[in-house]
C-alpha cells in the first residue's frame, strides 16, 4: 500500500489532470501534501505507456516535451493508455536539482523505495508498485543534469527475456536518435528506474540528450517527436512511423566505460561527442591552478568507442565521470 494518493483516475477515459498527494507534514505545512502533477489520457482500449520526466530535476527536455504532449494528446487518437508524469522527483524539479533538497534523495537511485520512507523513496514506491504494474512501456526522459553533458542517445538496460528485448529495441528504434546504447548496470545497481521496470517485466527506455542544466531547441524537438515515434510504434497512438536515421546500437559493459577524474582540477576535455576514440588515447588533462607549474595529469580512454556523453563544469574532483564510451559492435 502506498501513502500517495492520485486526485484523477487511471480507469476513466479522456483527458485527466490532478495530482499525486504525498503527505508531507512540516513546521509550515502541518497536514500538507505534496502535489506532484500526472496526467492520464485514454482512448480506446489498448495498451498502456507510461512516461516520465523529471526524475532528475535538473534536466528539462522532457518536462518540456511531456507537458506539451499532456496539452496536444488527445484521447481520440489513442488505442490505449498515456500515463505522464512530468515532474516525477517534484520537490528535485522545483529546485532545478538533480536531488531532493528535502532529503537529498535520487529519484534514480531510490527503487524500490518505501512506502514509509523519505518522499523520494515514497515516490519511487509509488511508481515501482503502482505505476509500473499497469503500464506495458515505461519511457524515462532525461539529460546530461548539471554535470555531464549527452549526444542524443536512447538507452535500453540488457533484459535477458528475448521477448522483452525485441519490443525494446523496436521502441528505441523507433525513437530515432542516431545513437542506442544497451547498458549492463555498473557493479549490479538495481536502485534505478530501469531495474525497477525489469522488476516489473516491462520494456523500458532512458532518453539522455543534452544536458548542462539549460534546454536546448534542437534537443527538445528530438525529443517530442521521439517521444511520439514511441507511442506510435507501441500502437498507442495511430499515425504512420517516419522513420529517417538507423540508429546505431553501442553497448556499455562496465567501468572501462567511463573515463573518471584522477585527480582533483580543472578538466580539459581532449574529445568531443559523438567522437570515434581508441582505447589508450587522451581523454582529457587537469590542471593544477592552485600549483600551476605542476604539469597537467594525463587521463586516457580505456575502451575504443564512441564519445556518448562528458562533464560539462570544467572544475572536477578525483572521482567524477569525465566520459562515457559506447563501444561499437
Ligand atoms: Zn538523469
């Protein structure tokens, strides 16, 4: 059972607006709630897609993109269900953070959740017990956040179900980005919205485009009409699928991946996105302002791939991903 109530039903057809009431009870607010906007748009009967935006609250094409799609959708075109959630880590989205600043809380990091637990993890409850089960999609729209920075890249987590990995790959087909990346989880995380979906025995895809905390027009068009590629492609939503580019599929196996900070300065990046590299190469120096007659570190790349995405503030610690690499098949 979940502490969070939606003030609309999933079950009525047409056009519904409301919130989700996550009870939030604070010195200012004593029998407050927290109102985190969903919309359900139904039609005939069909399947349902659910989509999300905000999980992180710092990236903004799809919370764009779904509040226009929630405005222009209608029932009428749909065989099927639409569920949207355009500000999924409310409180993070309010902020513009990729966190909660109520309690620190990463949406993408907090599944399964708990249904007693922090409001983030009460919203990842939600979404993995009641969202999830009664959706036959989950489409998860993100960017690059404040710190990295994405060449559109449409990201699916490997399933072993074949079933399951042939309506993903459709469904990321379908979106047209030029890159897809089938990821194996880092280290065997399964607190992500993708390990929630997987739970749940659904196909589920991630958009990264973009990012640097600012929304770009190009990206953003990318993204509604992907977004809209999908939901036909899945039958949702009738028209006729125009696909233009073959997306190209890379795969991220693990941490040779990512290319990490190994010392704490400022980064220069040696590659660009969407660059060919080879393992061995330089990735990027950090120099050393507070001793700048200390040469610059050297950092390389580990596996020869495709530059999918990179930090985007130059100011970096030991520990942050400079690079990620899709490796090409
Ligand atoms: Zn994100």
């Amino acid at each position: 059972m979940s502490r969070i109530s939606p003030t609309i039903s999933f079950d009525a057809p047409g056009k519904h607006f409301g919130f989700l009431r996550l009870p939030y009870s604070t010195h200012e607010s004593a029998y407050g709630w927290i109102p985190i906007p969903i919309i359900c748009v139904a039609g005939a009967a069909g399947p349902t897609v659910l989509l999300i935006a905000g999980n992180h609250g710092d990236e903004y094409e799809g919370q764009i993109a779904l509040g226009e799609l929630c405005r222009t959708l209608d029932p009428a075109d749909l065989h099927g269900r639409v569920i949207i959630l355009p500000a999924a880590n409310y409180p993070a989205a309010m902020a513009g953070r990729r966190v909660s600043p109520i309690d620190g809380g990463n949406l993408n990091r907090s599944f399964p959740g708990n249904e007693a637990g922090s409001p983030t993890e009460m919203i990842a409850h939600f979404i993995e017990t009641r969202l999830l089960p009664m959706s036959d999609c989950a489409i998860d729209l993100h960017s690059g956040g404040s710190s990295l920075q994405y060449c559109p890249t449409i990201r699916a987590r490997a399933n072993p179900d074949p079933e399951i990995m042939a309506r993903t790959l459709t469904f990321l087909r379908a979106f047209g980005a030029s890159y897809g990346c089938i990821f194996k989880p880092l280290a065997g995380e399964n607190r992500t919205m993708a390990a929630a979906a997987a739970r749940c025995d659904i196909p589920y895809l991630c958009i990264e485009i973009g990012g640097g905390g600012s929304v770009g027009r190009e990206y953003l068009s990318m993204m509604s009409a992907g977004v809209r590629r999908i939901l036909i492609a899945s039958g949702v939503l009738k028209g006729e699928l125009d696909l233009q580019d073959e997306t190209r599929i890379l795969s991220v196996d693990g941490f040779d991946n990512y290319v990490y900070a190994s010392e704490s300065g400022l980064f220069e990046p040696l590659a660009e996105l969407g660059e060919l590299i080879a393992a061995g190469q330089p990735a990027a120096r950090i120099h050393f302002p507070d001793t700048p007659w200390r040469e610059p570190a050297s950092v390389t790349f580990q596996t020869t791939g495709r530059v999918l995405c990179r930090r985007f503030p130059s100011l970096t610690k030991r520990g942050d991903c400079l690079y990620e690499v899709g490796a090409e098949a």
